[in-house]
C-alpha cells in the first residue's frame, strides 16, 4: 500500500476542535470509582448534564454501539450507495454528520466511517459473498437502533443481525 493516500483526520473540519483538552478529570482529581460521582459539583446521575451520556433505566452509559452484520446484501461494492447509506442512517438516528471518508478496494470490497459529533458509524465489506460488517456507536439523544431497517432497505436484505453493547455501562454503578 505504498502508492495509497493517506487521510489526515482533524484537517478541515468546521467544528474547530482539534486539540484534546486535557484537563477535564485532572481538575476534578477523579482517581477512583467513587470520585465519578461528583464531577465539578454535579451529580452523574443528573440528566442536565451536558456531557451527553445516558441516563436509562438507573444506568449511565456514554452511549450505544450496534454491531450490524448485513448478510445477504446487494450494493456492497459501490462506494456511494455507502456513502448514501451512512447519510440516511445519521439523518433518520438524528445524529450530527462532521465527516465521511471511503475507501474503494481492488477487485472489490469498502471501508468507510462517518464521524459523527455523537461518536461513528464505520463498515467493511464483502460483496462477493454479500456481507457488510456495521458498526454504529452513538451517545446523547440520537437513536442508534434505527439504522437497522436503514441498513436493510440501503442493501436490499431482510437478514440484518444486530448485537448491542453499552459502552461504559458499569463504570458509575451502584451511584445514587
């Protein structure tokens, strides 16, 4: 892959972040489970925090990740139909899309990511045997499970698998 070209992320982007700022957690002094549950002065468990985690059920979670496993699918092969499928999932999951980078292999297959202000949605893919593996991580408000049927109509299957994990489930347990 010597002749491939390489993809800067952070150049270009609107948002303007990107540096990590590097004192959120030190100026808390946060060094054990039970300095999680006060965090300049509020509670983890208070839904106005803008920190975008979820609250649901007596859980805090920072957010959602679906493993999706398209099998069966047409169009696995056509870098823009992804590219337009990656659109529609973040437009009907109500996230926010900052960017999508593709890449077209030979003889066939894509990967690709869309960065979202809410976390990612990425694929690699098999047409030769109609598999496309899916991951779509989102945190805040946004609805990760939509994408499934999005997923199924952009690549005309109805045998979608889906296995959900909460991304930091459990670091904050047991605080009330």
């Amino acid at each position: 892959m010597k002749d491939a070209n390489l993809f800067q992320l952070g150049i270009g982007l609107e948002t303007g972040a990107h540096a990590e700022d590097t004192t959120i957690g030190r100026a808390a002094n946060i060094d054990s489970p039970q300095d999680l549950k006060l965090v300049a002065g509020r509670d983890v468990l208070d839904g106005s925090r803008d920190d975008h985690f979820i609250r649901r059920d007596g859980k805090v979670f920072a957010g959602t990740h679906l493993i999706i496993e398209v099998v069966d699918g047409a169009g696995l092969d056509d870098e823009a139909r992804i590219q337009q499928a990656f659109r529609d999932c973040v437009e009907t999951c109500g996230a926010t899309l900052l960017h999508i980078h593709t890449h077209k292999f030979s003889p066939q297959g894509v990967s690709g990511v869309a960065v979202l202000a809410e976390s990612h949605i990425s694929v690699h893919t098999w047409p030769e045997i109609g598999y496309g593996a899916f991951d779509v991580f989102m945190c805040g408000d946004a609805e990760p499970w939509r994408a499934v049927d999005v997923l199924s109509r952009a690549f005309d299957t109805a045998d979608v698998r889906v296995r959900e994990l909460l991304r930091g489930d459990g670091l904050v347990e047991g605080v009330q």
